[in-house]
C-alpha cells in the first residue's frame, strides 16, 4: 500500500482537527484562539485535498467546507474582538 501526497494530506489534516479539540479539551487552547483556528482551517484544508484528489465522499467535503468557513470566521471575528479592545485601550490611555 502506498501513499500518495494527498492521503498524507488528508491524514495530518485530520490529526491537527483532533489534536486542536484535543488541546481545547485539555484547556490548552482558547476556542478563541489564533492557533486552535489555524490547526482547524489547515487541518479542513488538508482533508478536502484527500477527498478531491483520492476519493471523493460529498457528504465528508461538504462537512470539511463547512469546517474551514467556521474557522475562517473564527479568526476573523477573533481579529475584529483584538482590534475593538486596542482602540478601547488606547482611548482610556489618552
């Protein structure tokens, strides 16, 4: 059995969604957090390279999609919450 690029894709992709839920879990990682969100969008990233370019389950990429968008409105929000609380701090220390 050998394995091409996009399965080892799809693998690690899955072990850094686990490993971030796990590190939450753990109170390791913030849910709020750059990193949590980054090893959630890569990790959905990698798995939908295994699905597109091995073998395709639409159920499996649509979850995947769903994933990454989640992610990528967790930073987003993330950076929005980090840039009120500067402008805030910067009025109380004028």
């Amino acid at each position: 059995m050998s394995f091409l690029w996009h399965d080892w894709a799809g693998y690690i992709g899955v072990v850094l969604v686990l490993l971030a839920f796990l590190l939450l879990q753990a109170r390791k990682l913030h849910g709020n957090g750059l990193v949590y969100q980054l090893m959630n969008v890569l990790g959905a990233v990698g798995v939908m390279l295994s699905l597109l370019f091995g073998s395709f389950n639409t159920s499996a990429f649509v979850m995947q999609v769903a994933w990454l968008i989640i992610g990528i409105y967790g930073m987003a929000n993330s950076a929005r919450v980090r840039r009120e609380l500067r402008d805030v701090e910067r009025k109380i220390g004028s």
